[in-house]
C-alpha cells in the first residue's frame, strides 16, 4: 500500500479515478443508515423512554454500540486471513438478524411488563452492537487500501453527504410514523423497517470490490506491539484527541433527545422530525468543504469544528437554563449546526487516520484507533447519565441561569470540547494549511462568492 500511495502521490490529481464498483460503497451508506438511525439513534432512545428507563439506561444504549467496539482488538488478527469483505458481511448479516428480533420486542407488550421487554431489548442490543462490533474492524482498512490517497478527502465526504442524506429521511420517515398516539406496534412497524433496509444495505455490501491481503502479514506470527503502536508519535497525538472529543460527544444525541422530551415537552414526532434537521446540516458538509478536504488537510478542518461546537453548546446551555425561551426556530438552528460540525469532526478524525497509519501493521492500527475513540464514546453517556441522575431535581439560579441537569450537562460537553480543540492543536499533519488559511479558502475565495458579487450587481 505504501508504494500504491507514493506512486499516487506523483501523478496529477485528474489522473487519480476511484476504482470501479466503488459507487455501491455509497449505496451500502445509504441502505445501512436507513437500518442502523433506527435501532442505535433517536427512534430507540424514545422506545427506551416509553419503557421508563432512567437517564443511566439510556446513557447504557447510547454507549453499548461504541463500548463493544473493543472487540475489534481481537478481531483484527483474523481480517487478512478472512478477507476484509467476507468479514465485514458476515457480521453485518449477523446484526440484521438481531434487528428483525427487535422488531419482535414491542408487540410482547401483550404478555410482558415493561421492565422485562427494556432488558430483552437490552439483551438484544448487546448481540446487535457485538456483532458489529468485531466486523467493522475490517472497515476502515478496506477502504483505506481501495481509495487512493489523493481522494480519500472526497471520498469521505461524499460518504458523509450521502449518509446524512439517507439519515435525514429515515429520522423525516419516523416522525411522520410517530406523529400523534404513539403505540407500541408503530415502533415494531419502525424496527421492522430498519431490518428490511439493513438487508438490502448488504446486497451492495458484496458488490463493493475487495482488495488482497499481504501476504507476509498473514504469515507472521510475531505478537502485536499494541503499546508500540499507541506510543507512535503521530499516533498518539490523534488518539488524545480522538478521547477527548469522544468524551465531549458522547451523550449529545440522547441527551438532546431527552431534553427536548422531558424539559421542553416535545411529542416524539415532533423529536424526530427537529433531529432529521441536523443530518441537512451534515449533507452541508460536502458543499463547505468538497474537493478542498484533500487541499487543505484535516487539522484545520478540526480546530474549525471545535470552535463551531463551542458556540453550538453555548446554545443549549442558554436554552435549558431558561435564559433564552425554547423556540422552534432556534432548535432548529442548533440542530443544523450540530449535524454540520459533528460531520466535520468526523471526516477530519478519520482522514487524518488515514494519512499517518503505517501500511505495516494497519490493521492493527486502525483497530487501536477505532477502539479508543468508541470505547470513549461508549462510556462517556453512561458517566453523563450518572451525572444526570445525580443532579436530579435540583435547579439553582446562578448568573441568570438555572442549573439544572441539562444545564450542567451542556456545560460539561463545552468544557471537553475546549479541551479537544487544545488538544487538537498539537496533530501532526505537514501538508494542512492553517485555520485562518481554512477559512480565507471558505469565506473569501470559495467560488460562492462569484455569486455574491453577482447578486451585488443587481
């Protein structure tokens, strides 16, 4: 791969093409988040919260998916013998199995009392997430080793673009199912949904072409040097960053979700339909950045994000402190940016991933990578619901605003977030240009502004 990479690297970007049969990864995204927004997003926070489960609980669902990302650690040793497409399909076929199961749990209403369907929800979500868990450890490397350095920048976005696109209409296709008296079959019917699109998502899961192992790494049988490997210099600093952020947006979904319901008093649908808003915000990544991602590099595009999710966060902490009245319009406008912003952060995350990787060992690499930054995820919801629950009624006045669970939770999510943009400042990447270089290319030199100057004319 590393002469793949350098001989790319040398030819004009025109000469560089995407491999064919790579549109059918997009088609995977599209399918796959019309499945997984259902069963690991809004619509299964607000099924757990029509079972009463506590703000630890939800904390628990929110954070399963990316907990048991961990076992991506062992899994990793067995991608080059395997292949990487056979077995990322095996274990998105195996969680599709559980989506239909799911589907199952609300109609058992009939003979089963809430608190006994919450744990067989619960139980099921575990075998859901673990599956996914170990496949997609296979994910990053496949497509790191298909798409060429030159074009990864577009790649991840246009894959960001057609996720929050087929995202935007699945939470629009729920709010619609859930405007009104919710039932308990409307979420069953929701489920059922997702299985049905989690299957089709994997018809073009094995057109997507494969790529050979190397030979040597499946020979080898020398131990992995995990802590060699994390200790990387480049590496390294990516991965605090990568905590520190986790730390900051684990919980910001369910939180808001929960917000929104329980303090602003919002009906489901209702929730949904605001939600869907933030996936448009996250389709805005790709005409911000476009084929500029690969120019301008990732660490800029972070730092950018970080001081936008600042500003965002400042919102929320306004809104559920009472200082500003919880309006349609304004919950809109938060939601837009946390889809665009959160977008941002992602690509940048991975693309750096991408660029300071070794070839030798990448696998490994990558399963450290994926780890850390989810098992981050992964806890820090279940640490914010225990802060939740510890605050509990409590609400004082201080500085015109009431501090109250959510207020504090905001706050904290914008404190971690100051400390990923500090953090973040210290990234290796020689090739990015500068913030301020980032947004001179944005604001003044974008072709946006040719229709600017038009509309001045007129």
């Amino acid at each position: 791969m590393a002469g793949t990479e350098s001989t790319s690297a040398v030819k004009p970007l025109e000469a560089v093409r995407f491999p064919a049969g790579l549109n059918n990864a997009y088609f995977f995204a599209a399918f796959n988040a019309l499945s997984f927004q259902i069963v690991l997003g809004s619509p299964m926070i607000l099924y757990a919260k029509s079972l009463d489960a506590s703000a630890t609980v939800l904390g628990l669902i929110a954070g399963m998916m990316p907990l048991l990302v961990i076992f991506q650690i062992p899994a990793a040793s067995h991608i080059n013998r395997v292949g990487y497409r056979r077995f990322v399909l095996a274990g998105w076929s195996t969680r599709v199995f559980f989506i239909f199961m799911m589907a199952l749990v609300p109609l058992t209403g009939l003979f089963l009392d809430a608190p006994t369907r919450l744990v067989l929800l619960l139980a099921l979500l575990f075998c859901f997430n673990l599956s996914r868990g170990i496949s997609s450890c296979a994910w990053l490397p496949w497509i790191t080793q298909l798409v060429p350095a030159d074009l990864r920048g577009r790649y991840l976005t246009r894959d960001a673009a057609t996720l929050n696109v087929a995202s935007f209409v699945t939470l629009s296709i729920c709010g619609l199912a859930l405007t009104g008296e919710t039932k308990p079959w409307h979420f069953g019917a929701l489920f059922g949904f997702s299985a049905v699109m989690g299957a089709i998502s994997l018809t073009f899961l094995k057109r997507i072409p494969d790529v050979p192992t190397t030979q040597e790494i499946v020979r080898s049988t020398t131990t992995v040097p995990w802590f060699a490997m994390m200790s990387h210099p480049p590496f390294k600093k990516l991965l605090y960053t990568t905590i520190a952020w986790s730390l900051a947006y684990g919980g910001i979904t369910a939180f808001t979700v929960s917000f929104l319901k329980s303090h602003a008093g919002m009906a489901e649908g209702t929730i949904l339909l605001v939600g869907s808003v933030a996936f448009i915000g996250g389709v805005g990544s790709l005409w911000l950045l476009g084929s500029r991602f690969d120019r301008v590099g990732s660490k800029p595009v972070l730092g950018a994000a970080c001081t936008g999710w600042l500003l965002v966060l400042a919102g929320w902490v306004l809104l559920a402190g009472g200082a500003y009245p919880t309006t349609m319009g304004f919950v809109l406008v938060l939601q837009f940016f946390m889809g665009l912003l959160a977008a941002l952060v992602g690509m940048a995350n991975n693309r750096l991933a991408m660029a300071i990787v070794p070839a030798m060992g990448r696998n490994h690499f990558f399963a450290i990578y994926s780890v850390v930054g989810n098992v981050t995820l992964g806890l820090a919801p279940i640490a914010w619901g225990l802060v939740i629950d510890a605050v509990g009624e409590r609400s004082p006045m201080w500085l015109g605003v009431e501090w109250n669970r959510y207020t504090v939770f905001f706050t904290g999510a914008a404190l971690t977030v100051a400390l990923t943009l500090a953090v973040s400042r210290r990234l290796e990447e020689p090739k990015a240009v500068s913030m301020e270089a980032l947004l001179r290319e944005i604001l003044i030199q974008s072709p946006q502004r040719f229709w600017l100057r038009l509309w001045s004319r007129e």
